[in-house]
C-alpha cells in the first residue's frame, strides 16, 4: 500500500512516522521549507509509548508529485483545506481513498465535491500532539487512538487493508462501522472545549475553581442537542466521558484553540463553532454557542484589524 501523508506537521508526522518504523510505504508530502528541516534533522517523535529517530523520510513536494497513491492520510487546519486538496489532487487515482483527520463535518462535503463520493472516508484521532521549535513532534498525553471507516458503515478490503498497516504500526484503535457517529461525538466535545475554554481563557480545572462548570454543562448540552438533531445523538459512555472530563477540578487541560488564540494563530471557528449553528436550523436558542462563537470571531476580527503575527 503506497501512503502519502500530506504534511508533516504533528499529526501527520506522528502517524506517519510509526507507519513509516513499522516498514509501511509512506511518502511525506511536503512544503520546501520542512522539507530542508527533516533533511538535516530526520523525523523525530518523542512519546511515552515509545521515541522515534528516523532518518530524513521519503519526501515530495507539490509540484513534483506523480503517481497515485492508495491511501492519503490528510490532517490539515480547516482553513488550509482549499491548498491541502490543491497540494495533492495528483495523487488521487480511481482508487485512492482519503482519510481526513479534521475536526467538525463540513471537510466531508468539500472533500467529496472535489474527489467523489468513494474516494472520502471517515476518520478521527484521540491525541494530544505538538510541534516543537526544532520541528521534533511531541506527544503530551498518554495515550491516543484513531478511528476510520466507510461513511456508510460497513466495513470493506481497503479499510482492512488500512487496518492492517495501522495494527501492524501499533497504533491504538482502528476500523469502525459508526465512523460518522464517532466523528459527531468528537465534534461535540471538542467544541465545548473550545468554546469554553477560549470563552473563559482558562483551563478546565480554573472554570471548575470560579464555579462556572454550569456553564460548561450548558454549553455541551446545547452542542449534543445539534447533533442529536443530525441523527447523531451522543452515545451516554460519550456523554459521560466528555463531561467529566470537562469538569474535573485542578485539571489543567485546554483545547488546542486556546493556545493558538494565546500564539496570536488562526483558528477554526467557522468549522468548529459556526458550521453547528449552521447545523441548528437557523433558530434563536442556543445562547452559550452563540456567545463562543461571538468570542471567537471577535478575535479573528482584531487579529486581522492589528495583524497579529505567530
């Protein structure tokens, strides 16, 4: 199975590399100036379950890509979607198959308009990852699972195929028959945390210390409300895990969109917070979403008023 990881960023350079140690096919699609910095430095991940210190890997660039590739495994932000799909529309052949690792739903659709309705399939990952200033990939929890599947459920020879590769890499998790279920309840969580975090600019355990965690509470259940009428309901394990989760005192946890904010980086609020009101019908409920991702498009609004740079 040839792989193309488009981008080697932390995601991507994370399960590419235990693709790549496990003996898997994998080329990095990437931009010049990583490419010159995994040339002199290799691809490094430094993870509780296990450190890696590869050699520069096979790498390309945009505009000497060639050949279809198998599997495309793409983990871009949601505002370099538009360029991701431009960067590697080469490498899609009638039988490749595309696994996003975005957050939120609505890459589904742009995928699909750009590459068929066969080609996109489902997928998710549970992970905490960084890229350091030396380009080394970090991993900060303990843990961390990937999910994917076809989006009509079943599963087929290519998800097996991928499966294997991923199994035999070690990774936690693999294939699903509910991937879009899975996919809304990451969504769900992750947008609370978001919203939330970013809303209070503290992390879980300073909301829980200023008794806000009602607010939290409001917030998920306005978000479970949307998906519940998508058809996607979460499921109580999901429901009980993330509100824990979200309400732990002294937990020191943030959403990754927290940090960006903090960094002065762009962020995904139209594809996290704004598609779920989008989602909603159009109606005037919904007050704790609506007020997050009022926040959050203020500060997209400042940021591009006074330019603030990474």
């Amino acid at each position: 199975m040839r792989i193309l990881v488009v981008g080697a960023g932390a995601i991507g350079g994370y399960f590419g590399a235990r693709l790549l140690a496990a003996g898997s096919d994998v080329t990095f699609l990437v931009r010049p100036g990583r490419a010159a910095q995994l040339a002199k430095t290799g691809l490094i991940v430094k993870s509780k379950l296990g450190d890696l210190a590869l050699p520069p890997p096979p790498m390309v660039t945009a505009d000497k890509l060639t050949g279809h590739y198998d599997l495309v495994l793409l983990s871009c932000k949601a505002f370099d979607l538009d360029n991701a799909m431009d960067s590697f529309a080469a490498a899609v052949g009638p039988s490749t198959a595309i696994l996003p690792l975005l957050n939120g739903m609505s890459h589904l659709d742009s995928l699909v308009a750009r590459f068929g309705e066969k080609a996109v399939l489902g997928g998710q990952c549970a992970i905490s990852l960084v890229l350091d200033p030396e380009g080394r990939v970090l991993h900060l929890n303990d843990g961390g699972t990937i999910s994917f599947g076809e989006r009509s459920g079943p599963r087929t020879p290519r998800i097996d195929a991928i499966a294997e590769a991923f199994a035999a890499a070690g990774m936690q998790g693999g294939p699903s028959d509910a991937i879009l279920q899975e996919m809304w309840e990451k969504w769900v969580f992750i947008s609370t945390a978001a919203g939330i975090t970013c809303l209070m600019r503290a992390a879980v355990g300073d909301i829980v210390a200023a008794g806000a965690t009602d607010r939290t509470l409001s917030l998920f259940d306005e978000i479970s409300s949307i998906a519940a009428s998508q058809g996607f309901a979460p499921r109580p394990a999901s429901v009980q895990r993330g509100k824990t989760m979200l309400t732990s005192a002294g937990s020191p946890f943030t959403a990754s969109m927290l940090r960006d904010v903090e960094s002065g980086r762009p962020i995904e609020a139209d594809h996290m917070l704004g598609d779920l009101l989008k989602r909603s019908g159009g109606t005037d409920g919904f007050p704790m979403l609506r007020l997050a991702y009022a926040h959050l498009k203020a500060y997209e609004a400042r940021r591009t008023r006074t330019q603030i740079k990474p």
